[in-house]
C-alpha cells in the first residue's frame, strides 16, 4: 500500500501580488511526510496547562453549592474529569493547526509548525481528531450527562472557531469572544464534576468569559505589535486587517471593566468577605497587561507564562487569600452591604 501524501493546504485567496510578503525558506511546504512526532505536535499537549482553568470551577462549587456538591465524588473522578478536557481540547487544536496552515506562514514563529510545512496528511490529521474527540466524550460521559454536554460544547465552539463558513477566528471582536468562551466552559467543567444537578451563578460565568477575553485580546495586541507589519498580520490572521494597536489594547480595556463588574457581583453576593481579593485581582489583571505591552511577551503564548515566576506567585497568593476569607468570617465587613438608621439626640 503506497505511504499517504502530504496535503499541502492552498495559498489564501486574500494574498494579492501587492500585499505578498516573502517567507523563510523553512515556511516553504514541505514534500516529505509527517513524522509521528509532527502529529503529537500538533495535539499540542503543552497547552494542557491551560486547563488549570477548571479548578476555580471545582472551588465554586465547593464554596456556592456545598450543599449540591455529590457525596460520591473523589479524586480519581477529577483527575478522568482532566483527561477528558484535555483529550477534547486537542481535539480542536488538531484541527486549528491544519486549517490555519496557509495562515501560519506568515508568522515568524508558527511558520515552523508541522501544518505550515505541508507535512500533515489530511487522513491522518482526521483520524486524530475523530480519535482524540470519541475518547474526550467517552471520558466525559463517565463523569456525568452535564460534563459530557460541556464536551460537546468545547467540540462544537472548535468547529465554529476554525471551519468555514463560520470560522469566527477571522472576524474582529468576534474571534476574541468566539475563542474565550471556552473558559467558562472549562469553569462548568470543573463545576458539574462536583455538582451536576445545579448551575453556577451567572456572575462566575460572565466573570469568566470576560476575563478570557480580556486575556485573549492582550495576546491579540502582542502577536500584532510583534509582527510589526499590519499587512502581514492581516495575511497571518484576517481579523487583524481590522485591527488596530489601539482598537485591541482598547477592547481588552472593556472586558476587564466588564469582568471586573461581574467578579464584584460574585464576591459581595455569596460572601462578603472575598470583596478583600478584589484589589488582588486588580493587581493581576495590571500586571498581565503589563506582561503583554512587552516585545516578545510570553502573552502571545500563555502556556509560556510559567517563566513569569513572580506573576505566578502572585497569582497563588491570590488563591491563598481567596482560600483564608473562606474559612475566616469577617462580620464588620457587612457594613459595606447594610443600610442603618442615624441616631439622633
């Protein structure tokens, strides 16, 4: 049987003899087959860290619903409950490296990638998919309905982000919106492992999709100012041909305001207390920002943010305070909630 050949997936039709940009020799599409490990790259493994986001879920439920949270839940549960987003999750990366191939060319970095070569065959890139979206959604199933539903979801919001004749990626302000709606389905995942019969409040959920995009809007404004080049940004991704350095640092401003108004609304609505945590969380949102107005900022690639040790720090003693308000009650905090009669003489 001969070997499967590479397809090389087509020149974007947007490219016009005027706005072409030459390449590196090694963007060039390649006539040699993927290796296995060109596969496992483009699974992409090395973002499972962003999955981190399910355990404020896990923590929500803890704190809002101890009352729902299952009895029979334990920590094997969490942990087929991880690999089942991560098997989902790159699933949709799967299919986001082979459609973007055209795309990625013009990138100085991710020209390199397997797809951008022309190594991948579309069989094999495929069959991953079906392989690595089947086993996510039989993981998800053994949690419970609501998980797998959530599954389902992340699987639907992949298909949108990156196939036409949606493909939202391409289109200003909705590729951020499209895209980070996944934390908040990474926050329902984490919530219905414990509590699946009840839904989480609103505020988290809002709270959370709009501090995504606010972090999807600052690596928008880092890929752009890296590039440096506003006709070559817009050949590496079309939503960019819209943009400007202003427009995404001016977005990214309006999610934090809108998700810094729903966290509000969760920390004084479900215990006074948390309200403490919100100049931490303020202070986060600063510092991440100031992470992105860098050159070369690990914002263009979160699962890089490891090297930001100190913001990393910061963000655990966020969590740890969050942890400490819980088990401490704070009744003079009340005032801040109560309206009280003056007395007079």
């Amino acid at each position: 049987m001969p070997a499967p050949k590479p397809l090389r997936p087509a020149r974007t039709q947007d490219t016009t003899p005027e706005m072409a940009i030459p390449v590196t020799a090694n963007a060039q599409p390649s006539s040699t087959a993927g290796t296995l490990r060109d596969y496992l790259r483009i699974a992409r493994p090395d973002h499972w860290i962003k999955n981190i986001f399910v355990f404020p879920g896990v923590a929500a439920a803890l704190v809002v619903a101890p009352h729902a949270v299952q009895s029979f839940w334990t920590l094997g549960t969490l942990v087929v409950g991880l690999v089942a987003v991560c098997l989902t999750a790159s699933a949709n990366y799967t299919i986001n490296e082979f459609l973007d191939a055209q795309y990625d060319r013009h990138h100085p970095l991710k020209q390199n990638r397997p797809g951008a070569r022309g190594v991948l065959d579309i069989r094999l890139v495929f069959a991953q998919y079906l392989i690595l979206a089947v086993a996510g959604m039989l993981l998800a199933a053994a949690i419970n309905k609501p998980f797998m539903i959530c599954a389902m979801w992340l699987l639907v919001m992949g298909i949108a982000y990156n196939v036409e004749p949606l493909r939202t990626k391409d289109r200003a302000y909705l590729d951020v919106l499209s895209e980070s709606i996944n934390n908040p389905i990474r926050f329902l995942f984490g919530w219905f492992i414990l509590a699946p019969d009840v839904l989480p409040p609103a505020s988290a959920l809002l709270a959370y999709w709009m501090g995504g995009a606010f972090l999807m809007a600052v690596k928008r404004y880092a890929e752009f100012r890296s590039i440096n080049d506003p006709a070559r940004a817009a050949l590496y991704r079309r939503s960019f041909g819209r943009y400007t350095e202003s427009t995404l640092l001016l977005s990214a401003f309006f999610y934090a305001i809108s998700s810094a108004f729903f966290i509000g609304v969760f920390l004084i609505k479900y215990r006074i207390g948390f309200v403490l945590t919100f100049p931490l969380f303020a202070a986060l949102f600063t510092w991440y920002l100031a992470i992105g107005l860098r050159r070369e900022s690990a914002a263009q690639a979160p699962e890089k943010l490891y090297r930001e040790t100190a913001f990393l720090a910061f963000a655990a003693l966020t969590f740890l305070v969050a942890v400490l308000l819980f088990l401490v009650d704070i009744p003079i905090l009340n005032v801040l909630t109560e309206t009280r009669l003056l007395q007079t003489p």
